[in-house]
C-alpha cells in the first residue's frame, strides 16, 4: 500500500501525484455523476451507459466507490474513480480487487495505484471491522 495512505481517512485528503496536480480522495457524491460520465466517456468509452449512475447511488455496505478529484483549468473536475465489492471476499480473508477502475492518464501518473490502493486498504479496513 502507499506509504502515506491512510485508509481510514479517505474523506476529502489531498494525495500528491508523481505528475499531475494533487488529488482529493474521497466517496462518490450524486453531485459527481456529470464530472464520472464525462470520466468514462473519455477514458473508458466501453463502459455501461448505466454505470455512472449505478457509481452515484452505491450501497455503502455492499459496494464502496472513491473518486479522485482535482482543480483543473479552475474548476474541480473527477480524475479517477474505482469502485470495489465489499461482500466479494466475505469470509475470507482474502482482499477483493477494483471491479472498476478508470483514471485520467492524459492529467495523471500515479493516481492509479493510489486509487487502488485506497479502495482496497478501505475494504480490508471495512472486512476487519465486521468481522470484529
């Protein structure tokens, strides 16, 4: 995992990238569906015309789903998104992988090991506790 990444701490902390502007890690907001259509649109074109919609209106005890966002041209602007099972590794010990993600290269490098990083620190954390 990312040496500075802390899961349990994922709401609204700034990330820096290995190129790029710094990135805020936090869970998806309905707010966020434009800025993760557009996301897929441009960086993922075979992706669900549905998923952006599936990503906003998550079950958080099912299903966990971070974006990255960044100032861009002076507006903040959804850079990455992943999205992982939390029931997917239930019983086990075993931590479940990303089922999606997508990160803006062109803006970007390194957000997407952070982003997975973050989405399964965030899940093994989340297993730990219930299984507590």
């Amino acid at each position: 995992m990312t040496d500075s990444l802390d899961p349990g701490a994922l709401l609204a902390r700034y990330y820096p990238l290995t190129r790029g502007p710094k990135v805020c890690l936090r869970l998806v907001r309905p707010r966020d569906l434009e800025g993760i259509r557009e996301l897929l649109r441009d960086h993922a074109p075979g992706a669900d015309e549905l998923e952006p919609g599936r990503l906003v209106n998550f079950d958080l005890s099912r299903r966990l789903v971070l974006c990255a966002t960044a100032l861009v041209d002076h507006r903040e602007r959804v850079v990455g998104v992943g999205a992982i099972e939390l029931d997917a590794a239930a019983g086990t010990d075993e931590v479940p992988r990303p089922g999606l993600l997508v990160v803006d290269r062109e803006r970007t490098e390194g957000l997407e090991p952070l982003l997975h990083d973050a989405l399964t620190g965030q899940a093994a954390a989340i297993g730990r506790a219930r299984a507590a």
